[in-house]
C-alpha cells in the first residue's frame, strides 16, 4: 500500500486532551515493551513533537511529521501492516511521525529516520513502527537540521 506523506490537503494533527494517547501493541523497534504513549506537542518546539511513554519506566521520543519537511516522502508499507493499523477507506490518511535523533545542539544537528516511520491511525489510535518495503529509497539519518557544516 503506498501512502504519499506530502500530499497536498493532508491532514494536520492537532492533539488535545481528547486524541493524544495512541497504543502500539507491539512497541517501538528495539522498544517491545514500551506500548502506550502520548503525544505532546509544545509550540514552542514545533516542528519537533514528543512521545512520551505513560506505563511503566518513562521514554521520551523527539519526531516530526514529515509533510512540508521532506520532499517526495512516498511510504510504501506492506499490506499486513496496512490491514493491522486499519488504514483502509478513509483510515488511509495516518499520522506519519518520523524519530528525530538530536546529534548536536550548539552547532545543532538533527537527523531523521525515513526508513521506519511511525504510522498512528487517526480515528483508532493503533500505531505500529514500520520498515517501509521502499526502505532503501530512504535514509534512517536523513539531515533536517546541520549548523555543523
């Protein structure tokens, strides 16, 4: 199935009190244990956002959506992994969040993992870490931010 990340009139997610808890059933990769988050955003920091762990120890991920940011960002993700998220119809339009790894901050540098994006069904709140099919088209440390350079 193949999800285009930068199409236009995607939906941008605005989280509130009422939609921004989501379950992973099967964790992060690497992270199986870690099932249940919340998704704060502090405009402050945006485009960066955090998912938080709300059971047992307490993780706190950086990511961005990637729409606006990363051009051409096509996921083509397997049908298993459509049918367990439940994109089909109009579920087909996931929240697509991308792990940012803060490399530096004075010089700043961030990079992105394009590879294995977080997909979070809009209406059932399922998420799932998957590696895209078209992985290779993608870096897992894709540049966003380099002062470095």
């Amino acid at each position: 199935m193949l999800v285009e990340a930068s199409i236009s009139g995607q939906q941008e997610f605005v989280p509130d009190e009422s939609n921004n808890k989501f379950v992973m059933p099967e964790g992060l990769i690497g992270l199986p244990d870690f099932q249940k988050f919340e998704l704060f955003v502090d405009p402050d920091t945006l485009p960066f956002v955090v998912l938080r762990s709300i059971e047992g120890d307490e993780i706190q991920i950086p990511a961005v959506e990637p729409v606006g940011l990363v051009d051409g960002y096509k996921l083509d993700i397997s049908d298993p992994d459509a049918e367990f998220l439940g994109l089909v119809g109009e579920d087909a339009n996931p929240l697509i969040l991308n792990v940012a790894t803060i490399k530096s901050y004075e010089p700043q540098k961030v990079t992105l993992n394009l590879a294995a994006p977080i997909l979070i069904n809009r209406r059932t709140r399922i998420g799932k870490q998957v590696v895209l099919l078209n992985y290779q088209d993608f870096s897992t440390a894709h540049v966003l931010i380099d002062e470095t350079a």
